[in-house]
C-alpha cells in the first residue's frame, strides 16, 4: 500500500476502479478532476466550518468537519476508516485515540500545560497520526488545527503559505516536519506553521 503521505499520482492518471466505488460525482475519471472536486468541496466546508465558532475539540465535531469537508464526493465521508494503512493507528482504536486527543488537548489548554501554537502543533501532529478517515486527513487536520487556534484567539498557521496536496518542495518539508515529530522532535513543524 502507498504511503499516504507521499506524493500523489499525477494528474493525469486514471483513478483505479476501487476508487471509483464510493465516488459520488460520477462523472469523475481523473486524479485531476478528483483533486477539483474536493478542493470545492473543502471550500465549502471550510465556510461552514468558519461561519461561526465551533467547538473543536469534540469527536462528533471532528467527524461533522470531515464530512463537511469532503461528503459531496465520497460516501465514506465523516465515517471513520475500517482498514489498515501505511501510517494511522489501527482502525480499532480510532474511536479511543481520539478521544484521547481531545481529552489532552483540553487539559493542555485548561492548565497552560503549552503555550498555544505548541498546543496547535501537538493537536495537529497527533491527529494527522490518528488518521481517522479513508482520505483527506491531512487537509481535515490542517483546518481543525486553525478552527483550534482561532477557538484560543490565536492567528491561523500559514502551513507553508502553498498547496500541501501537490508535489513540492514545500509539502515534502511539511512531511519531514510531521515525520520528526513521530521522533517527539516537533520543532521542525512548529518552524514550517508559521512559515
């Protein structure tokens, strides 16, 4: 299986049939045409999701957001994984994990445990590292880490100020920064958020 952290197939290339099963716009043959279907469809959530505060920190809330984010193009959107992948804990302990998380990352907040943007960073990391859904993780991390950062009156992070979806020089230092806090070494992502 491809590390989902890796760089996407080219636009050009043909989704495979699996892939295909639970897409929603039929009409939909190419990684290209996939990417604009969900960049639209993030658009959307995002809107949803920055209309008014909402309280992240909440498992419900997580799974709306992702749902939100991508359930005009998969059906699976919003509903937890039900396989192994190449980064993610197993599926089983989804639900517990991230309960967890949001249970941490209230006390960080409540006891000060962290000054804020480290608080983000660690919320980001450990839900990247989760890996709650089928797809889009990432991306689904990214903006409930800054509805987290504006929940605290903090600015949103500037994730590198470019699109973390295609090949770049700048999403590799995105995956460099999460794979060095796997290592408990989270300075390098803190470095990259505000870059």
């Amino acid at each position: 299986m491809k590390d989902p952290l890796e760089p996407q197939d080219d636009a050009a290339t043909p989704l495979a049939e699996e892939e295909k099963d639970d897409l929603i716009p039929t009409w939909i043959t190419l990684r290209s045409e996939l990417n604009e279907a969900e960049q639209a469809n993030i658009v959307q959530g995002s809107e949803w999701a920055l209309a008014r505060r909402r309280n992240v920190l909440d498992e419900r809330f997580l799974c709306r957001l992702h749902q939100r984010m991508f359930g005009q193009v998969w059906r699976w959107a919003g509903g937890f994984r039900h396989s192994a992948r190449n980064i993610g804990v197993n599926a089983y302990r989804i639900p517990s994990e991230l309960r967890q998380l949001v249970d941490d990352c209230r006390y960080w907040i409540d006891h000060e445990s962290y000054e804020p943007d480290e608080i983000a960073v660690r919320f980001h990391h450990r839900l990247v590292q989760i890996h709650p859904f089928p797809n889009g993780n990432g991306r689904h991390a990214r903006l409930a880490t800054d509805l987290l950062l504006i929940a605290i009156n903090r600015p949103r992070f500037t994730w590198g100020q470019i699109n973390l979806v295609d090949v770049s020089a700048t999403r590799q230092r995105y995956i460099d920064a999460l794979r060095a806090a796997d290592r408990h070494d989270y300075g390098p992502l803190h470095n990259f958020v505000r870059s």
